[in-house]
C-alpha cells in the first residue's frame, strides 16, 4: 500500500478535504546520499496539489489526522492505460497507416497515428467511467497517523 498521511480541513457532505503533512517521494530516499530527487524535478513547474477530496466512509472531524492508501498496482496500472496505451495505438495506427499508404506518403501514417491516438482517449474514457475498473484506483481513507510496527496499527 501506497500510504500518505494527512489532517482532514473540512467536512462537506459525503467528502473531506484532506492537506497532506509530509511530501512523498518515490522511493523515499530523496533527501539521502545517492537519491534522485526526482520529485524536485516533477515539482519545478508547479507544486503538488496537497489537498485532496476523499469519500468520508469514517466519519472523520476537521483537524484528525489520518492516512490516505492507495494500493500498489494502482499507479502502475494508471500509467500503462494512460501513456502506455496512447502509444501503443499511436504506433499501431501509424503502422496501419503507412501499410495502406503508398510509399513515401507520410500523411497517412500520421493520419493513422492520429487515429489511435482518438481510440486510446476513447478508450481510457470508457475505462474510468466503468464503476468497477474505477474502484481499483479509490483512496481509502483510515484513521491515525502514519507509523511503523505496532504504533501505526494501533491508531487505525
């Protein structure tokens, strides 16, 4: 579980808004001798969004502190139906394209290209209005802040 602890601001209907306390990292040895820093470089643009709206299925109160989980394949599985399908469709359709076209016609194959690219968003549209795939990539929210052992399981 990808976890990330956070306070709950407000409270409105069936959502809290929740300000994340610490900044992840990826691997988390950022800051260490021999890191990446690779979150400094997804941040030089524009700073993370730190607060989030999450289903309220706890009950919880403005100033509690909790964890927000998101499981492990989730990222991965949002990356590959995000980039990794736009470009295998991109390549697909530009293939397709230029085997139809006659040689030295580029313009079909990016017109092919182009073609599976408009499939890939379709498609990952399709995708995330599906309950059931959506539900993969839910947060779940649990009580307590984030800790290691015996300290952070009995806060939940």
């Amino acid at each position: 579980m990808n976890e990330a602890q956070g306070v709950v601001e407000r409270v409105e209907g069936a959502h809290a808004w929740v300000r994340l306390t610490e900044r992840a990292g990826g691997c988390g040895r950022c800051d260490e001798p021999g890191g990446c820093r690779s979150t400094g470089l997804a941040y030089a643009l524009k700073a993370p969004n730190e607060v989030f709206a999450v289903s309220n299925s706890i009950d919880v109160r403005p100033g509690e502190f909790v964890r927000l989980r998101l499981h492990d394949g989730a990222p991965l599985r949002g990356a590959l139906l995000g980039y990794g399908l736009s470009v295998g469709l991109l390549l697909v359709g530009a293939a397709l394209g230029s085997a139809l076209a006659d040689p030295g016609t580029d313009l079909i194959a990016a017109t092919g290209g182009l073609a599976g690219l408009a499939v890939a968003c379709g498609v990952n549209r399709a995708v995330f209005r599906s309950r059931t795939l959506r539900r993969g990539f839910d947060i779940e929210m649990v009580r307590g802040s984030a800790g290691c052992g015996a300290t952070g399981a009995a806060q939940e």
